[in-house]
C-alpha cells in the first residue's frame, strides 16, 4: 500500500485555502501541517528538521480511497444536429506509434447520444472501419506517414476511404466525396451496414441519424487514445460544410472552434500538442502566428496528463498570522505509508523582512516526474564519458509509482518517443519532495536535488538566524516587478532554470532600480518557459538547442500557449551572462571541484583563514566540492559586464562534464572538463545601477556545502558575508 497526494497550488498567501487531494488503498489516514526546514538526513548536514504546525487538521482523519490517474489527449465537441441522409468526415492523420501501443488507437469516433456510429482505429498496424454493429478491416498504416480518410454515414450505412496523403489532394472546405468512385489506385473502401439498430421512422424503419458528436484521437468514451496528428477535420451535410474545427493557433488552447457555424465546438482533455504542422509540411515561415493555415495539425499522445482530476480530501484555511516559509500536508496512512505534500506560504500584502526567497517551482515541474534514469541508455551514456557505476532509479518512496502511472516530466518523451512540452501542477509531483534524491547525481546521499536540495539554503539560513520572506516562481511571473520590489535583497535557490518572459523583465527591473540579487545556483535563467494564459496550471518548453534529451519537429520551435520562440534564452539575445555576469557552461555528474580565489575582494573573505580556495570540502550534493553538477561561467562575449569582478573560478573537471552543445562552434575535439577552457565555474560580483549588484556562485552544488560541518566553513562564511554587505545601505563595491 501506498499514499500519494497533490494540492492545487504550490504557493498560498496567509487566508487562503489549501486544497488537498490524496490516493491510497489504505481505509483511512490522518493530517498534519508541518514547517519545512531540512529533509536531508545528509550525515554530514544537520539532519532532517519537519516541525509539526498546530492547525484544524490536528486529530481528524480521514477516509482512503484510491483515485485513479486518467492519462490521454483527445478532443470531443458538443452533439450538434445532422440532416437526414449523408454525412461525411474528412481528416489526415499520421500515426506516430502504429505498433506498439498495447491498446486500440481511436483516430476518429462518431456518437450519437451514447451508441457508437462510426469510428476509424487503428490496432498494431491495422485500421479498422468499426460501428456498433461490426468491424472491416480498412489496411496497414506505418508509423510516420500521413494519411487521409472520408469516413461516411448514409441512412444505416457507414463506409470509410483510406488512402495514402500524396495519392490525393488536401481536404476541400466545398468539395466533399459522396460515392468515392474515382478514388486513386491505392484507396481502400469498405462498407459496413446496418451501423446500428434500425429504428421506426417514417422513412420505413431505416435508421436515421439526427444527431452527432465527433471524438478526435479516442473513443466516445474518451479512452483508446491515439498517439499522433490530426490535421483540419471537415464534417460535411451534402454538399454543405457543417463544421470545419481550428486546430491551429489560439489563445484559447482548450477550446476547439468550429469556423463554420454556431454548432460543434469543441474542446480538448489533457493538454494535446496543438499548431503543430499539418499533412502539407511547412510554408514559407515557421511561426504559426505568421502562417497559421500550415499549423493546423494537433499531437495527440496516450501519456499527456494535464488535469488528474481529482477530488479533495481535506482543506485547510492558512492562517492569517502564519509566517511565510515553506510548509506541507504530511499524511500518514492506516497500513503506516507516509507523504508530505510541500508549498509555499507567501508574505502576501504585506512584506515582512528585507530578504526574499525565491524558490523556481517552474524548474520543480520541468523535473516533477522525472525518469531518465530508469532508461538504460541514460546509465549507458553516464558511464561513456567517465562515471563509474551510475546510479540506480527507484530509491524514492513514490519512484514505483510514477512509473507505473506513466507520469512524464520535461525531461521525458511521450510513448511514441517525441518530447514532452507541458507539464502541470495538477497531479502528482513526486519528485517535489523534502526527501527526493535524484538519481542522476552520484547517487545514495549525496544526491538532493531541486527542492530538497533548495531546503538546504533555507535550513542555512534559519540556523544562521535570518529572517526572510518566501515566494515562488508563480509570484515573479503574475506579479512581475512588484514582488520584488519591497527587498533590499532576492536570493534564488540553486536550479532557477526556467523563467518566463514576464519573470526575466521583473529580475532585470529590480536590478536596475538598485536591487542586490544572489544568485546562488547553476544552470540557471536557461529555458524559455511560458504559462498557459487560460488556465495558468500549465507550463511548456521547446528544447531547441544546448543541452537536451529531445528536441521538436522541424518548425515547431515556438511555443504553443503564447506563440513566443521557445529554445534557449541565450538564442532570444538574452544570454545570463548579461544579468548575472554568468552563465551555462557544462553539466557533470562525477563529482565537484573546489574554487581556487582570483580577486580577494575584503568584505567577501572575510573571516576566511585560507583565502586562496573556497569549498575544498565534502559536500551535501555530488561529493566533494562546492562548484558542481551544472555549472556557469563568465564570458564578455556573451555580455559578462566589463565591471563584473570574477573572485574565484573552479577548473580542473572530469571528462564526464560535457561543454553545453550550443558552445561548439568547431568540431575541435575540446568538449568537455580536460580539454577545454571554457568547462569552468566562476564565483563573481556584478555591479549594478542605483547601488544594486549580484552575487553569482554560478553551481548547482554551492548550496549543498553551506550546513557541512555545522556550517563552520568557508562557503558558509563567504555567503553570510556577501548576505550581511547586501542588506546594508551601501555596498563596499
């Protein structure tokens, strides 16, 4: 047995409502809220610190049931009315998993009321023309090739004609194909009759069908998921278009609109893929906004989950007085399986203290239900470039299930082995944990990451008796500048990856109204990352260069939800180097280096007995060293500023930290810690307008060294001083 759970939001403000919502077998189970410090037991760090909160929760429990996790894209559209006699659909599709699905894959299902009418499927390799009175076989489909088909119903017979896309021309708006008599030589036609039970109609007891609705890529019941594109599906009355449905570009990417009429719109389940190219291929410009009739085609997938649905189990009122900081539902269930489900409690309206945590939920989705590690080729990959024996997966409570649900993270591909672009806050995030370990960083203890790794700032910075204030990415993006305006210093945790647009506008704002940012992680300000504006659970990348375990088709490179060019934000001309003085170098997962001191700036060492190397100690994360897993540079090229004073800089790196792709300019050889120069980790101090300034410690794994040895070391010390120099008035710089 076990328990997993979500919320509805990963961050509240004081008085608002947490909405709770669990799974297990177990008959019942209880609640408690609890303050989240540390949940590394790390033996080199403090120890897990869960501190148990008085709330409403206290003494109840709670009945158990299990709450399934529905996964699978479709589109459906509302019943409308049909005339007596013909009616036909026309569509293209290409099957991206033709083989191999483990299931039948509904392209198209026609409904009426609850029967079956029609509907076109394809099982390992074979369509079918099915209805609820039989099935024909309509021939072989491939994985990858576009097909078209015009699916008919006339009276109480349906037929299908399939054939391949280039033996025919694309799908008319005014020229539909009642009799098919001059189909093109590889067309298959079949014919089934009656489609259903004849009913008493005026017209001699054949059945009539008055009413319809069409199921695109799953069956009337919304399971048999297909896996590929559906491009501009027509339904025709005659010679009349009845519905012509937009699966192009929109604002609203739930909502599927007819162009042709009041009747049969349209919407779509668990986020499908949608602008995508269409059976014609790209045109003449590869953004959508530009040439939308090109990118009329939806992805749809077995695995996309967006919304599991699920119900609550409990609520909880967040008290007006309760300090922010991060907190969590910790559930205990009857057969003793236990979950803490984390979130953010926000200061709200009214600022506290000076300082200000941001934690990057956004980089906390992008890795929410990771399983790389679980292929083989990943272990394989890692021990090719120098890792000795890779860690296994599946050292997390939650590990089993997220493999047996299908869950897929950023870092993921889709069944039918294209990337995933979404992910969402509203299932279960297993990896957002006080406990996880990741197993891609060298495994056992030494292998916190994300937002268990991000509790080791906050454990640093409770024990070193700093107050602060916490938000999340969520506030930066739907805030903007105002969230962070009221600081005289923002600190980032240590894997801020994936900002939005509106996020990258308000860091560069408070900078350049004299705030002091600290950015004290690797790898970060990245990807473009948007929201999806119209529910705004919803977040999608396009990996379109640097360092990537997929990228999209050709031409599809901008992001669906706001039509912007996703990829590296490097590549949209803002390169981290230009605020942060850093930026992306190399990624590794050996172990770390130690920084050798370049520039002894005396309000940053001081304190220090040996001021020539910092983090030449065993760390919380990837072993030894305080410059690891990810790390960034300083580069003038890429618009490090002039003024930026590099204090210390990290070299020396295995051959298994590979240089960023996007790097590689000429095939030199030089790609990775023992061939080239530009695999180093820079520890710098960027001046800004108005008395502003940034810190960058440019490494994932700096954070990780700040609670080794009771905190009595030199990263420790390093970052209080600069933490102490910015809260101050004026800076020494």
């Amino acid at each position: 047995m076990n328990i997993i759970g979500y919320l509805d939001r990963l961050s509240y403000a004081p008085g608002a409502t947490v909405h709770a919502k669990f799974s297990t077998p177990a008959p019942d189970f209880d609640a408690r809220l609890v303050r989240l410090i540390n949940g590394d037991a790390h033996s080199l760090g403090p120890g897990v610190d869960i501190r148990a909160v008085p709330s409403a929760l206290d003494g109840l429990r709670f009945p158990g049931r299990v709450q399934p996790i529905r996964a699978g894209s479709f589109a459906r559209t509302a019943e409308g009315p049909v005339p007596a006699g013909h009616v036909e659909l026309r569509l293209a599709f290409r099957p991206t998993l033709a083989t191999g699905a483990g299931h039948d894959q509904t392209v198209v299902a026609l409904t009426s009321g609850d029967a079956l009418v029609a509907a076109v499927v394809i099982d390992e390799g074979q369509a079918f023309l099915r209805t609820g009175k039989g099935s024909a076989p309509a021939g072989e489909v491939a994985t990858g090739r576009w097909y078209r088909l015009a699916l008919t119903v006339t009276g109480s017979t349906a037929s299908l004609v399939l054939d391949s896309a280039h033996t025919a021309p694309s799908p008319s708006r005014t020229a539909p194909s009642p009799s098919r008599a001059d189909k093109a030589p590889d067309e298959r036609q079949i014919m089934i009759s009656p489609v259903w039970e004849a009913g008493n109609e005026a017209d001699g007891g054949a059945a009539a069908l008055r009413a319809l609705a069409v199921t695109f890529a799953a069956d009337g019941k919304g399971e048999n998921h297909f896996n590929g594109r559906i491009d501009r599906p027509t339904l025709y009355a005659g010679d009349s278009v009845i519905a012509e449905w937009d699966f192009g570009p929109s604002r609203t990417l739930r909502r599927i609109a007819n162009r042709v009429g009041p009747e049969f719109h349209g919407e779509s389940v668990n986020f499908p893929l949608r602008a995508c190219l269409g059976v014609d291929g790209a045109a003449d410009d590869v953004d959508p906004r530009l040439a939308p009739e090109a990118y009329q085609a939806i992805h749809f997938h077995d695995d996309d989950l967006d919304d599991a649905g699920w119900d609550d189990d409990l609520t909880l009122d967040v008290p007006g007085d309760l300090p922010s900081g991060v907190y969590g539902i910790h559930v205990t269930a009857a057969d003793g399986t236990e979950d803490t489900v984390p979130f953010v409690v926000t200061p709200g309206d009214n600022p506290r203290h000076k300082a200000l945590v941001v934690l990057p939920t956004f980089s906390y989705l992008a890795y929410s239900c990771e399983h790389v590690m679980a292929d083989p080729g990943a272990r394989d990959y890692l021990r090719g470039v120098g890792v000795g024996e890779p860690p296994e997966f599946g050292g997390n409570k939650h590990d089993a299930y997220l493999l047996t649900n299908g869950l897929r993270s950023l870092y993921d591909v889709h069944t039918d082995g294209t990337g995933v672009c979404f992910t969402s806050t509203q299932k279960p995030l297993p990896n957002v944990r006080p406990d996880h370990r990741w197993a891609a960083v060298a495994g056992g203890e030494t292998s916190a990451h994300q937002f268990s790794a991000d509790l080791h700032l906050l454990a640093w910075l409770d024990a070193e008796g700093y107050d602060v204030d916490v938000i999340t990415d969520e506030e930066v993006h739907r805030e903007g500048p105002a969230a962070l305006a009221p600081y005289r210093v923002v600190l980032t945790g240590s894997h801020p990856e994936y900002p939005t647009t509106a996020m990258m506008a308000a860091y560069e704002s408070y900078l350049g109204q004299g705030g002091r940012l600290m950015y004290l992680g690797g790898n970060g300000f990245y990807w473009v990352t948007s929201i999806d504006p119209e529910r705004e659970h919803t977040i999608e990348i396009r990996r379109t260069a640097g360092i990537r375990a997929w990228q999209p088709e050709a031409g599809e490179w901008h992001h669906a939800t706001t039509g912007e060019l996703g990829g590296l934000w490097r590549l949209r001309g803002k390169a981290p180097q230009k605020m942060l003085g850093v930026g992306m170098a190399s990624q590794g997962f050996d172990t770390n280096r130690p920084y050798d001191v370049v520039t002894k700036v005396p309000f940053v060492f001081a304190g220090i007995d040996d001021v020539n190397r910092i983090g030449d100690f065993p760390s919380l994360v990837n072993g030894h060293g305080a410059a690891g897993v990810e790390i960034d540079r300083a580069d003038r090229a890429l618009g490090t500023p002039d003024d930026t004073v590099v204090l210390a800089s990290a070299t020396g790196f295995s051959r298994a930290y590979g240089l960023d792709p996007i790097e590689v300019q000429l095939p030199d050889g030089c790609y990775d810690g023992t061939t080239s120069d530009k695999v180093r980790c820079d520890l710098v101090l960027v001046p800004k307008p108005n008395g502003g300034a940034v810190f960058s410690t440019g490494s994932i794994a700096w954070c990780g060294s700040l609670l080794v040895d009771d905190r009595r070391n030199d990263v420790s010390v390093l970052t209080g001083n600069v933490l102490r120099a910015f809260l101050e008035e004026d800076l020494p710089i």
